[in-house]
C-alpha cells in the first residue's frame, strides 16, 4: 500500500460500491475500505497523525466528481 490524499480516500469511502469497517484499539484507530472483498484502502489514526493508503491500483476505483 501507499500513501494516497484525503480527497482520495473520501472518494473510495463516500462510493455506495464499496463497504467499510471501523475498528479502534486504544488510541489506534483504523477504517478499511473494501471492494467485494478486496481491501482497496485504509486511515490509520493514532494519536495526532493520521494517514491514508491505497493499494498501487486504487485509482481505478475512485468515481469523477462533477465540477459545479
């Protein structure tokens, strides 16, 4: 996996194609976003930092957003 922007993973995690799954342990906290059952991205929060991460083919699963 690697590093992918916010904007990114709002897209996959906001996509009605995709599920998701919270899960948090302490101040660990992790949301998984999957496709079928194919782990396409994850958040990691811990502490004060926070960061997003893709597999090498996400983009191919993120939807256009209309320009207004």
């Amino acid at each position: 996996m690697k590093l992918i922007m916010k904007t990114e993973f709002d897209n996959l995690r906001l996509n009605q194609n995709h599920n998701y799954e919270a899960d948090s342990n302490g101040d660990k906290h992790v949301v998984k976003i999957y496709y079928n059952d194919l782990l396409i991205a994850k958040k990691i929060k811990q502490n004060k930092s926070i960061r997003f991460f893709g597999i090498a083919e996400y983009k191919q699963y993120l939807t256009q957003e209309s320009n207004l």
